[in-house]
C-alpha cells in the first residue's frame, strides 16, 4: 500500500498535467477565500473531487491501469491506494489554499469544518472515478449534475452529494453524515465495480 501510495504522489509530480490542475486548483480556491470562505470551501470541494477525479481517471486514459494491475493483482489494493493519495493530496491543498481564509480572521469554524469534509469529498470522488474511468466524461456529468439537478432543480436545498457538501463544510454535523453516506455508498459501487474488464475502457 505504501509502496503505490508513493507511486501515485510521484506521478502526481512529475505529470505536467497533474501538477499544474493542483496548482490551479489551490489558486483559485486561494483567491476565492479572499472574498469570502464559503466560497473557498465550495472550491475546495471541487478541487478534491478534480484532484480524485485525475489521480483515478489518468490511469485508465494513459492505458497504464493494465500494468498497474498485472503488478498488483490485488485491485481492491489500488483502489484504495489512489483513495489515499487522493484524500492526502485534497487536503493539503485545501490546507495550503485555505491560509487565505485563516487571514480574515472570523472564518475559523468554517475552515475547521472544510478540512474535516474534504477528504471525504476526496473519497466520493476518486470512487465515482473508479467507476466512470473517464476523466472528462466524470467532469462534465459532475458539473451538468450540480449546475442543473442540484442548482436549478434542487435549489441547494436537497441532501444531495454537492449540496450535503455544502452544509457539511458551513459546520452542520447532519449535513457531514449524508456526505459521509454519498461517499461510503459510492466507494462500495466502486468495489463492486473492480472486477469489471479493462477492454471497454
């Protein structure tokens, strides 16, 4: 396990593309924290499920998940080594981005609660990842299903993944249990999904 976890963090720094969606990613959750922390703690989310969403997704797009698993046999190993590496990465990015919030000074319950609830989003995405296996077909559902079912329809209102999310990181502990849930039920379709062939993809 420790021995894919430090794999997965090297790929992560030495693919152009990995380590420049990070830096963007804590830019602009950086920049939103300025302006006020909800916002930040909105980014943050997102970035954690990008970050999942790359770190699973990669492998299946560069083809390498074969070799990944003819070397570990063991896929439920894998799945949850790039969990790990998703939740560690998530999190200190969210740290990192998160000075800004700190500098205001009144949003310390909500920096707190953030950082308890995004690796949990780190979770939710890298299992929907392992399932969807398309990184820009997992973005593009994920953002038509929070702008349209959870924005629109659902008028952030429902205890849907996003908008439970959303409560979770304002500090409310009801909205941290739904997530919790969301995140706990799409790790075990991500399970169930393992044995799933590589052909298709």
């Amino acid at each position: 396990m420790i021995t894919l976890v430090r794999g997965e963090l090297y790929r992560m720094a030495t693919i152009r593309s990995s380590w420049v969606s990070l830096a963007l990613f804590a830019a602009v959750a950086a920049a939103f924290g300025v302006l006020e922390a909800s916002f930040w703690a909105l980014f943050a989310g997102l970035g954690a499920f990008g970050i999942a969403a790359l770190t699973v997704c990669q492998h299946y797009q560069h083809r390498t998940i074969a070799l990944l698993y003819l070397s570990r046999p063991r896929r439920l190993t894998v799945l949850f080594a790039q969990v790990v590496t998703s939740v560690l990465v998530s999190w200190l990015l969210a740290a990192l981005s998160g000075i800004t919030v700190l500098l205001r000074g009144d949003s310390g319950p909500v920096w707190r609660s953030t950082m308890i609830v995004v690796p949990v989003m780190a979770v939710f995405g890298a299992a929907v990842a392992s399932v969807v296996r398309r990184a820009s077909w997992l973005l593009f559902g994920f953002t038509v299903w929070f702008v349209v079912v959870e924005g629109l329809i659902g008028k952030m209102e429902w205890q849907l993944p996003i908008s439970s999310y959303l409560d979770a990181a304002s500090g409310d502990p009801f909205g941290l249990e739904v997530f919790v849930v969301w995140a706990l039920a799409a790790l075990g379709v991500a399970v169930l999904n393992l044995p799933r062939d590589l052909s298709g993809d």
